[in-house]
C-alpha cells in the first residue's frame, strides 16, 4: 500500500513586518521647533528618539566636578559645552554631558558642532548604552578622546583610538579602551601635559 501524502495545512498568512523610521537630525530638530520635547532631555540616537529620565543628585554633582576640572585646564580658544547638541551625523545627535570644542560660542550661531576634542559622559541610569551604543557612534565620528565618567562604580573610562570595523558594517570602535581608579590620573589628548585626579572628578 502506497502512501499518499497529505498538503500540509496551510499556516496564517505571512505579513511583511512594519519598518520604524529612522529619524533625521533635521527631522529632530524640526520636531523640537515644534514643541515635541518641551521640557525633556531627548536626544538621537542612530535615528532612534530616546528620553533621559531626571537628573540625579550623583549625576548633577559628578557633571559639575567634571566641568570645573576641565575649564582649569582649558581657557582661550576651547569652549566647553555643556548638554549641548553635537551633530556628529545625519541620524546622531547624542547630546553629550560635556563636549569640549574649539573657537566660542557665536561660532556656533550658524549651526551646531560636528565634533569634539573631548566627549564626556556621566551616566546614572545609562551606563551600559554609554560604554556600548554611544562608544561605537562617537568612535565612528572620529572622536578621539571619550571618557565615561561611571559615579556609582567610582571609577573612570577612556576611550581612545577610534578604527574602522570591517568593511560594510559602516562603523568604527575604540582600540583602547582604560578604567581608571579614583587614585589614577588622566590627561585630555588635546592637553597632554595637564592631567587631573579622577578622584577629583567623582562625588
């Protein structure tokens, strides 16, 4: 007795899944002209809008040691800015906690920085995103120096020497990657000869 095979029984209809889009810096930015984030700290990352929840005790204090050790080292022809966006491409604006730029403020009427000497991130709740996702779009931006200022571990991360990732993934990582001790020492690559204390810089 030969077998006869049975069609198999058809399953639910297969629907191509829906796409998120993937918003623009104009985009983003015409959206703030609007009003959307009136009142919220939002920012872009790889074309996604993200949220930062309220500013912490921990998170406000380690912003502002940070600031102050870095305008000791920086004076005419550096600006610091602080919270500001930093355009580093079309579907990045990560609003950065410090980023230390050249020439002043009303270079900058026309338009936002591109890049940054120095980025600094000082995270509360975003500590993984900020050594992960934020380190590959600053690397691949070409930002050489990043640290990562990580309050409740006391402790400092220096990230340097971006590289291209292999061909086709379109992205860059940082080569070297340094935690740092409250008794260790860092100095900015764009002032060699100034270091500071990272001690200095947690709460």
């Amino acid at each position: 007795m030969s077998a006869i095979a049975t069609p198999p029984t058809p399953g639910p209809a297969s629907y191509p899944r829906p796409l998120a889009h993937r918003w623009t810096v104009t985009e983003f930015n015409r959206m703030g002209d609007m009003g959307w984030f009136e009142g919220k700290r939002a920012f872009l990352l790889d074309g996604v809008i993200m949220e930062q929840g309220p500013m912490d005790p921990p998170h406000a204090t380690g912003l502002a040691l940070a600031d102050a050790a870095l305008r000791a080292i920086f004076g005419a022809g550096w600006l610091l800015r602080i919270q500001s966006p930093l355009h580093v491409d079309a579907y990045n604006d990560p609003l950065p906690d410090l980023a230390l730029v050249q020439n002043g403020p009303r270079d900058y009427l026309g338009g936002h920085p591109t890049t940054a000497a120095l980025v600094v991130e000082v995270p509360d709740t975003t500590l993984r995103s900020d050594l992960t996702d934020k380190a590959e779009r600053y690397a691949t931006a070409g930002i050489a120096d990043y640290w990562v200022l990580d309050v409740a571990g006391r402790d400092l991360h220096v990230f340097r020497d971006p590289q291209p990732l292999p061909t086709g993934l379109g992205a860059a990582a940082y080569r070297t990657h340094l935690t740092l001790a409250p008794t260790d020492r860092v100095a900015p690559l764009a002032a060699p000869a100034a270091s500071v204390l990272v001690s200095d810089l947690l709460p």
